[in-house]
C-alpha cells in the first residue's frame, strides 16, 4: 500500500495542483473583470457629472444674455428713474 502510494503520490499531488491553479487562475480573471467593471463605473460616473456641469455653464450663460439684453433694451430714463426712486426712500 505504501509503495502505491509513493509511486502515485506524485501524480496526485500534481493532479491536485493543477486543479487548484486552473481554480485561481479563474478566481484571479473574475477579481480582475469586476475591477475593470468598477473603473468603467467610475469613468462613466465622472462623464455625466461633466456633461452636468457643462449643461449648467450652458444654461448660466443663456441666461445672462437674455438679462444682459434686457437691461439693454430698457430706455436710459427707466435706470435713472429707479435711482431717483431709491433714494428718496431711504
């Protein structure tokens, strides 16, 4: 019995390492592939969060010219009215 086992002792032993290296090799593409997964999270995280931004300095600016032209269409006496109205409240 123990000469068997000694001359199929190796063997296994290496049967058993292969198996086991075949079984991290797997677990080792899987950590992998969910940390890929992660950083294409991220990255795309971080492109909706500038095309947000982006869409807000848009909007700011449309919204400053549409003031800007406003105050230039008001007639000059309008603002010198609005002073003169100020003052004498206070």
């Amino acid at each position: 019995m123990m000469a068997l086992l000694l001359k199929i002792g190796p063997w296994l032993a290496g049967l058993v390492g292969i198996i086991a290296g075949l079984f991290m090799r797997q677990q080792a593409k899987t950590t992998q592939a969910e940390a890929a997964q992660e950083v294409a999270e991220g990255r795309q995280k971080v492109a909706e969060q500038s095309a947000a931004a982006a869409q807000a300095g848009t909007d700011s600016a449309k919204e400053r010219i549409h003031v800007e032209n406003e105050i230039a269409a008001r007639p000059s006496s309008d603002a010198a009215q609005r002073l003169r109205d100020r003052w004498s409240a206070d």
